[in-house]
C-alpha cells in the first residue's frame, strides 16, 4: 500500500528540479518564464504603482483630454473619454490573467473527470463520453465559442463559460489516452489487486501520474484562451465598457484609428507580449516532456 | 536547397506582384453615366414593401416613391407633389385632395384616385411598420379620377400624415395584383418617383437609375444613377470620401467629421433635426417610482460636457420631449441643469441620502455616441453612490428585455433615439408617454398618467383646425412630464450630412431622416 | 455520420435554448401579442421539442437553415452568396502561409539550434500569438494609413464595381477577371486581397512551421535515416527524399486544423476589412442577434470542419508510410 501510493513523489520532486534546469537552458523558455513572472506581478501591484486606478477601475471619464497621444503625462495616451490608457491597460493584465486562468480551470474540471473515467471504466460509459467529445471537436473552438457566448448573453463570465465549453473536450480526449496507458501499468494493477477501491485508484495513482501531458497542453492553451476571449470582447460578446479588457479597448479604438492611430498600439502589445510569453513558456515544457525531442 | 530557392523565388514573385499593382490606380472614365454614390453603414433594405417601411428604408424608398404632400417644417409649410391642393370641412372629419394629372408609374401605369385608395387601404389593412397614422381614417373615397376624399372618425390633420416620412407612399396597386402580393417584399419597386430600382444585391448595394417618364422631367445637370454601397466601417467610408469615390457618407464620427469640416473638397452641412435622445427611467420599479428619484437622476447628468465631447457641438440640451424647431415645442418650460447638490437633496428627500441602489442601463451595441454618454454618466452616478451597470447588446435584445412579459427582467434605463413618423409632436408624446397597457410601443418608462393620455390625444384632434388649442394642450402635457421626469431629455440632434463639395443643391429636410432628394442635386466641377 | 447527426442535434439545442423570442423578432417590432402567437404557430415553435427537431433536421437535410431575422432571406442563400468570397481569401491566406512556413520550418529544422532555427522558431511564436484584429489594424495603419499602398478594406472599388462586369464563374474573383481578361479587375481586387490574406496566413504560417521542423526533427532520429546518412548520402537528399515525405504526414494534420481555424478567423478579419464573405456576415449577425444566421453557420462551419478532417484522415491512410 505504502510503496504505490508514495511512489510518485520523490519522481515528481526530481522532475520538477530537472525540468527548472532544462528551462534555465533553453533560452526561449527562459525569456518567456520571465515575462510571465513580471506579468503576474505587475498584475498584483497595478493599484499601486498605476497613475490613474479609477481610470481603469471605476471608468471614470474626464473628456476634456480624450485623444490625447502619448506624452510624459499619458504614457500611453487617452482614450476616446479622456482615460488613460496605461493605467487602463496595465489593469487589463489582471482581468486577462484571470479570464486565462478562469476558463483554463474551469475546462480542466470538466476535461479532466471526464477523461479520467473514460479511460480508466472503458466500455460503455467511455463509448459515450467519448461520443459527446467527438461532436463538441468537431466545431473549431472558436466558432463555438462565439455561438455559445452569442447564446449567453453579453458579459466577461459568459465568455469565459463559453470558452470552457468550446475547450474541456481536448483535455478528456488526451486525458483518456494518457490514462488507457497507466491504466495496466503494473503498479495500478498492484492497487487494483490489493482491493483498493476504483474511486481511489482513479484518483491517487491514475489521475497524479496522468496530469503532467494536461498540464503542458493547459498552459499552452492559456494563450490561445486569452485571444479567444479578447476576440469574444472584440465582437461585441465579452467584456462590457466600462471594463479595460483588451479585447474590448482594441475594439473601441478601431472606432479611431484614423484619428488617433497610437490608441491601438499599446493595448494590442501588451496583448502579444503575454501571449507570446505563454506560448513559449508551453513549447517550453512540452519540450521538456516529450521525450521525442527531449534533450540533455 | 532547391526547394527552399523555388519557394524564395514564389515568394518574391507574389510580392513583386502585389507591389506592383499597388503603384497603378486606376483613373476615372470619361462619359460614364454621373452617379450618386452612397455609402451606407447598414443594408439600406430591411424592407422592400412601401406599405411595411419604418426604418432606415426611407433614403431609398423616397427616390423611387413620392407621398402626396411633402412637408417643410423649418418653415411650417406643405409642399405639393402628388396632390395639388385640398381642402378641410370646418368639423375637420372630411379632407380632399386633388391630383396631380399625367403622373405614372414606372410600370407605366397612370396614377390616378383610385391608386391612392388602394395604396393606403393596402398599407392599412397590412397594418405593419407606421400604418397606425392611419387609425383615424374611416373610409377613403375616390369619387373622380383626381379627387380623393379621407372619411374621419376623429378629427386629425391628414394633410401632415400624407406627408408622413413612414406610412405614406404611393405605390402601384396594379402589380401586385398583377404579379402577387408579395412583389415588393421580394425585392421589386414600383413608384411614381424620379429613379426606379434597377438592381439591388442584400447587404451590399441598391442601384436606381433614373425614371425616363418622371413627372417633373428631366435636365441636364440631374444624376443619371443612385448607388447606395453597403459600408459598415465608417473607416472604409471615410477613405472612400477622401478617394472621390464615394459622394456621400450617411454615418460619421464626430471625430471624423471635424477634421473632413477642414478641408474644402467636402460640405458639411449642418441643420436643425427632429431626432433626439431620451433615456426612458422605468417609472414602475422601485426606488424609480418615486418621482424626487427621477428629478435626481435628471439633475446628474452631464449635459455641457456630453453636448461639447460627445457631440462635439452638434447637439443642444433639449427643453422638453419636443425638440427645438417643431411646432409645439416651448423654449420656456423646464430645463434641467447638471446639478448634483440639487440631486442629492431630492435623494434625500426620497430617503436615499447616500444612493445606495444600482441600475440596469442598456445600450444599443455599436452606437459610440451612447456608450459614451452611459461611461460619463456612469462616473456621476458613482458621486451620488449609486451604482450603473451598463450592458450593451443587439438593439433587438436589448428591445426584448424593455418589453419581456416578466416585468422584472426589464431594465431600469433605456436610452433612445427618437424621432417621429408623422412630423408632430404627436409622435414624441404619444410613442412614448401616453399609457401603453395593452402593448408598449416606445413608452418603455412604463409611464401611465391620465392626465397626459387626455392632454396628449385631445391636443391631436384639435391639431387639424385648431392649431393654437392644440400647441397649448401640448405645452401643459410636456410641462407634466418635466415635472414627473419619466424620462431625461437629453439632447435634440443636428442633421450633420457630409457630402462632396462638388454635389450641389442640398437642403436638409429634418421631418425626412438621411433622405437627401437626389433629383434636386447636381454637380459642379469633378469629384 | 454520427457526428454529423451530433452536430445538428448541438446546433439544434443551442437554438432552443436562445434567449431571445424568435417569434417577436419574427413578427417585428410594434407586434402584437396576437401577431407573435400567431408567428410562433408559423414557425412551429408551440410543438413538442423532438418533433421541432426532426423538423429542423429535414429542413437541414433539404438545404433549409431557416430564414435570417437581419436579412429575411433564407440563410442557405446568405451562406451561398458570401461563400466563394470567404473561400478566396482562405484559399489564398493558406497559400501563403505554406510558402513562407515550410521553408522556414524545414530551414528551421536543417539549422537546429543555430540563430537561423531560433529566429525561425521566433517567427513561428510570435505568428500564433498575435491576436488577428489587432494584427489586421495595425496593417490597415502602416500599409494604408502610412505608406498607402493597398486599400483599406473591401473587395473592389466600388466604382470599378459599378462599371465592369465580371463573369460569375467560381465566385472567385481573382481567377474569374483573370479567365475572363478583366485586368484591371484582377489588379483591383489582388490589392484588396492583399491585407486580409496576410492577415490570415500569420497564424497557420507559424503553426505549419513549427510543425514541419519538429516533424522533421523527429524522422531525423529515426533509424532509417542514420542509416541513409551512415551511408554517406549527401545531407541534401536525406533531408528532402526521405526526411520530408515522412514529416509531412502531421504537417498535413495541422494544416487541416488551420484551415479551420482559418475559416472562423475570418469571421474577425473580414469584419475589419469590410470583405464581403461569411465571416463578416456572421460578425454583422453576432452584434444584431441574428439567431438563426449563427446557427446556420456554426452548422455549416462545423460540418465543413468535419469533412476537412475526413479528407485528412482518408489521405493519411492512403499513404503506407504514415504510422497511425
């Protein structure tokens, strides 16, 4: 009992140490950690370093300066209300962190129980859970996506609830796959022979050793997730003014780009740096857990 | 590498290619037929029936069909079109017209009385879209080729709905009884106006192209051809302004047009309009029922800096729901100020001293100009501690959710554009303030007072012969609905039309929304 | 077939459970109650659910979408006029992907871990992770605003639209002005396509490179190669007669997904560019609530999604040397 249950661990710690050395060597990987980490923090300390919180925070307006372009006392200009669109911006760090991590979650707690009890029940109950899976694929996420949340109602938590629906079926489908190849590894079939339940099976040996593909593909999708979200806010199905998402900012400005080209700018960068930073961060670990390609 | 060289080579070729054709634009043609170009934000075209119209047909509709009257209300004054002349019996029951003769349609059928009474007995019977300015209208007679006669159940003034912008168009009987009832809706046109239809694609553009047999005749200074593109990027619009490609663009934003009003290849004309906004309060829901709340919201908001910022000027605070410029209306009723010492007393007095409620604002998606007024609004609200929630959606949605049958569901503010199908104050009070039990139509305050019902329907019967009654009673109603406040009165609009400086002979006519009479127009020197 | 009966019976859910009343959208705005009863009996909406469905699937089965509450034209006839349109532009988008991503993954892959593999390995990142409208935007800003070489939006100018006449042939205008001679049409419409089609290519491109190198990377360490190359067969050869034949078996995999997500990406990039297809149609019914209109086209999407893959997956068997 002791020995299966225990075994991971001392794995996993050793992993993680290791992993921390292949991705301090690949320089890419590296740069991308970084800015996550900066992200995070500038997303935990908005309010306050931040000129203008209730610019982004309440919406408050002050028209008398709307347009301006960026100077020394607007780092990154006005928007059409006179607000100041670094503050806003930088505030649209934490809602998209959030929405990242919100739909990511919330598609892994549908995927992932899903998955884990098709693969390790086979037959009937993964005939049918597989069948549902198949039919929600066959939509490009984001076209669903879009139909669900014009479905919901306008609102950030629509979108993100959308998101979930159009993301869950990829993690039960690489879930199931990890889990039918642990599913008679000898250490399962040593937990199964001992009589532990198939709840604690499911969830102690299976579930822990079968995490780290999900993972990866997880935080590969954050990215994904984040530009789907913003593109739900750029037709009108997300965020609502006056939050300072992304997507929604990028949406107005398109209103003045003629007039005031810059408006677009700094939103639509701070968009890319964090999308990139994710997607290098999960080339990174795929890289690092593929043992295709993984180097030493 | 060879593969890697054919595809470098592909590469530069296709760019070669394109950069290329950048470099060549093509030059106008010579002795091409002249076009009015239009560009158009939306599909001009909901529907094609006459009969159905109340929207943003109407720019179309009024080139290739006429009314009988046309109605010039900066001056107060009706001209002829169709009709000639009519007359009034003193009881105000019983109007005559008569027609112009020699008038046809582009089928080639003459236009005669009878046409006249099918036409509106038509449009009355299918009872869509503004058929309601006929209500009054008990029998329609045509007792000679010319003459026509409205039979009244009440008193109304028909030479005003007959020039109605909605409702109002002459079309022909005759096709479709020859070819179907749904003929028109099918996408065909048949009027007595100077273009007729010649071809039309859903959602990108409507071609017209002149009516040889149009009754007024034809020089040769008139346009030849009316093509209204499909634009929904006022970026692409405003690029093919400056391109010379287009002639005139229905929708700008302010920001836009202050700087085109800079360069002298383009006209922007400004007059007087009959559009104005309301933000309806939902006058049924608590803490809104009670009118010291209403008074309150009225005074916190912003008119001086939405007027300068938001409307960049043009616009003005409205005196009341009947906007300036249109009979009826009284420069010397109440105006609200943005005041909001004067907001927090009346919250106080209605027992919210410190706000402490929240409210459901919708708004239409995509217009700029009220999403800005909601996100300044909103910052004011928050001084007075109450919370706005601000949900933009579809204008259909948003409508659904004014008139869900689960009174709950209902927003708690709703801001409107408004403008009037009859050009009355009629329409402004009556769409949206008198009592709509049975079915709301634009009186989404949910507002119910008896008293303005009896003002508001006996000022119209008066209106047909007694002028001066009727503007009184009006006056009373509109100094009740200050004072109750089921609505803010926002701004009156300005027409800003923006054209190209070589389009001549434009004159805005406020009671006819973006219809610009292009048979009045012509062109001086290129485009 | 399965999925296919899977997908209607989603989209068919989705339509129940809209939140709008089709029926009052239906009978317009001053209806009456009696008027929305009566559109409801019209549209069947006061039958029983199972009986709506098989309804609505035989209406799909006979090419019935039902009918737009934007345009009030059937949605199958709204789908076949803003098709070819969309068509093009994915048509040319993933052309030009794959000319700019193979060279660079395979470039990518020969050079691995050289400053050649990490610029093409950067490319490739950075083209997944711009968001498409903004993208779009900022070309409207440099290549039309600034520098003024191509047009900001549209498919044609429209008074080239008005004057010629192009033959309907495939609905593709670039290859119908070309069959037909109709230069200047060819020219105009080359330089409207521009924009968008770049566009769309960044995001396949960087997948597809990425892609084709780790492909690549992967059949290098296979043992048949070593063996090519043990036996001294020039680096050339092992890298295009035998490495690549084999890469492209996932390349094509992705490049199928691409092709989906292309078509949904054009919902965005055609709503910024004003071009006439599918995706700025769907946009246009995204933000009046068009219902019926999503829905027609998230069926349509889907099932042309579905096939795609089909395709795929019937080629991939096809070739013996794909493992499965």
């Amino acid at each position: 009992m002791a020995l299966p249950a225990n075994r991971p661990r001392p794995a996993v710690l050793e992993q993680i140490r290791y992993s921390g050395y292949l991705i301090t060597k690949n320089s890419l990987t590296t740069v991308g950690f970084g800015i996550v980490l900066v992200l995070l923090v500038i997303a935990l300390l908005a309010p306050v370093f931040v000129p203008h919180p209730e610019h982004a925070v309440l919406g408050t307006t002050n028209v008398a300066e709307a347009l301006r372009p960026p100077s020394g006392r607007y780092l990154f200009g006005t928007d059409e209300l006179g607000r100041d669109l670094f503050s806003r911006v930088i505030y649209g760090t934490r809602i998209s962190l959030q929405i990242g991590t919100l739909a990511v979650g919330l598609a892994l707690l549908i995927g992932v129980p899903l998955g884990l009890v098709a693969g390790y029940l086979g037959g009937f109950v993964d005939e049918v859970i597989m069948r549902v899976t198949d039919i929600f694929l066959s939509f490009p996420p984001l076209l669903l996506a879009i139909a669900v949340a014009a479905l919901l109602g306008r609102s950030l938590t629509n979108a993100m609830i959308a998101i979930a629906i159009a993301w869950w079926p990829w993690y039960t489908r690489l879930m199931r796959g990890t889990v039918i190849s642990l599913r008679e590894k000898p250490f399962v079939e040593a937990a199964r022979m001992m009589g532990t339940p198939a709840t604690r099976i499911m969830v102690r040996h299976v579930l822990v050793n079968s995490l780290s593909p999900v993972i990866v593909q997880a935080s590969l999708d954050f990215g994904s997730v984040i530009l789907t979200s913003a593109a739900l806010s750029f037709l009108g199905l997300g965020a609502q003014p006056p939050q300072p998402e992304w997507g929604l900012i990028l949406s107005t400005a398109r209103n003045y780009f003629l007039v005031a080209p810059w408006y677009s700018f700094f939103p639509g960068m701070a968009m890319v740096i964090t999308v990139l930073a994710f997607n290098l961060v999960g080339d990174g670990l795929r890289e690092i857990t593929d043992p295709k390609t993984r180097r030493l | 590498m060879k593969g890697i060289r054919a595809w470098s080579v592909a590469v530069s070729v296709l760019l070669l290619v394109t950069v290329a054709l950048a470099g060549c634009r093509q030059a106008p043609r010579a002795g091409a037929p002249d076009v009015f170009v239009i560009a158009n934000n939306i599909d001009p075209m909901w529907s094609w029936d006459p009969a159905d119209s109340f929207g943003e047909e109407i720019p179309v509709l009024f080139e290739m069909y006429e009314t009988l009257l046309r109605y010039h209300p900066l001056q107060d004054k009706l001209e002829p079109v169709l009709a000639e002349d009519w007359d009034v019996t003193p009881d105000g029951l019983t109007w005559t017209f008569r027609l112009r003769s020699g008038v046809k349609f582009h089928c080639g059928h003459a236009f005669d009385a009878t046409q006249v009474k099918k036409s509106i007995d038509r449009t009355r019977e299918r009872g869509m879209g503004a058929a309601f300015i006929w209500d009054a209208v008990e029998r329609i007679d045509a007792p000679e080729p010319q003459t026509v006669v409205f039979h009244l159940s009440y008193p109304i003034p028909v030479d005003l709905t007959v020039a109605s912008a909605y409702g109002a168009f002459m079309y022909c009987p005759k096709c479709l009884e020859e070819k179907g009832d749904d003929h028109y809706n099918n996408g065909n046109a048949c009027g007595t106006g100077p273009y007729k239809l010649e071809s039309w694609r859903r959602g990108d553009q409507v071609l017209l192209t002149r009516f040889d047999d149009y009754w007024r005749g034809w020089e040769d200074n008139h346009f030849d051809k009316i093509l209204v593109k499909v634009v929904p990027e006022t970026g692409t619009a405003r690029q093919m302004l400056e391109a010379g490609e287009v002639d005139h663009v229905r929708l700008l934003p302010f920001e836009d047009i202050q700087v085109l009003k800079k360069n002298p290849r383009f006209n922007v004309a400004v007059s007087p309009s009959f559009q104005n906004v309301y933000i309806l309060i939902n006058s049924i829901r608590e803490p809104l029922n009670d009118a010291r709340v209403r008074q309150a919201l009225s005074y916190s908001i912003p008119y001086a800096d939405i007027i300068k910022y938001v409307m960049h000027d043009y616009a003005t605070q409205s005196v009341g729901p009947v906007p300036a410029g249109m009979w009826g209306h009284d420069p010397g009723l109440k105006q609200y100020t943005y005041d909001l010492t004067r907001a927090r007393e009346l919250l106080a007095a209605a027992g919210y001293p410190n706000g402490g409620f929240s409210l459901v604002m919708t708004v239409a998606s995509g217009d700029e100009n009220h999403r800005k007024v909601a996100e300044m609004w909103k910052g004011e609200l928050a001084k007075l501690g109450i919370a706005l929630d601000i949900r933009t959606m579809p204008f259909d949605a948003q409508w659904d959710l004014a008139k869900s049958p689960d009174v709950k569901q209902r927003q708690d503010l709703y801001i409107l554009y408004y403008w009037p199908d009859v050009t009355s104050p009629q329409a402004f009070l009556e769409g949206c303030f008198v009592t709509q039990d049975d079915y709301i139509i634009f009186n989404l305050s949910y507002y119910s007072n008896p008293l303005v019902d009896d003002l508001v329907y006996g000022a119209w019967q008066a209106a047909g012969t007694d002028r001066v009654r009727a503007t009184e009673l009006y006056r009373q109603a509109q100094a009740i609905l200050l004072e109750d406040a089921p609505a803010i009165f926002v701004y009156d609009m300005q027409n800003v039309r923006v054209l190209n400086a070589s389009v001549k002979g434009f004159k805005d006519n406020p009671a006819y929304p973006y219809v610009l009479f292009v048979y009045d127009l012509y062109r001086e020197g290129k485009r | 077939m399965f999925v296919l009966v899977g997908v209607s019976l989603l989209t068919f859910m989705m339509t129940v459970i809209i939140p709008a009343d089709p029926a009052a959208r239906w009978a317009g705005v001053r209806a009456t109650a009696e008027q929305v009863a009566k559109a409801r009996q019209e549209l069947g909406l006061d039958q029983p659910l199972p009986v709506q469905y098989l309804r609505y699937l035989s209406g799909v089965l006979r090419g019935n979408l039902g009918v737009s509450v934007r345009t009030r034209q059937p949605v199958m006839v709204d789908l076949r006029a803003y098709l070819p349109a969309t068509a093009e532009l994915v048509v040319v988008g993933m052309a030009i992907s794959l000319a700019i991503g193979l060279p660079l993954g395979i470039w990518s892959a020969v050079r691995k871990d050289t400053w050649v593999d990490h610029m093409c390995r950067a490319i490739a990142v950075f083209g997944v992770s711009l968001p498409t409208f903004w993208l779009a935007m900022n070309l409207q800003v440099l290549f039309f605003r600034w520098l003024g070489w191509f047009p900001l939006g549209g498919r044609l100018s429209s008074m080239l639209e008005l004057t010629t006449t192009v033959p309907h042939l495939t609905g593709f205008l670039l290859l119908d002005s070309l069959v037909t001679g109709h230069w200047e049409v060819f020219g105009n419409s080359l330089r409207h396509l521009a924009l968008p089609a770049l566009t769309l290519a960044a995001y396949p491109l960087g997948l597809v490179a990425k892609q084709i190198r780790s492909s690549l990377l992967e059949v290098f360490g296979e043992d048949y190669i070593r063996v090519a190359r043990a036996y001294g067969l020039p680096e050339r050869v092992v890298t295009y007669s035998y490495a690549l034949k084999n890469a492209f078996g996932p390349t094509l995999t992705v490049f199928a997904l691409c092709a989906g997500y292309s078509l949904v990406n054009t919902f965005l990039i055609e709503a910024v560019f004003n071009w006439p297809g599918l995706g700025n149609y769907t946009a246009m019914a995204v933000t009046t609530g068009d219902y019926p209109a999503i829905m027609g086209i998230t069926l349509v999407v889907a099932v042309m999604y579905v096939i795609l893959n089909l395709i795929v997956d019937v080629l991939l068997a096809l070739d013996p040397r794909v493992r499965v």
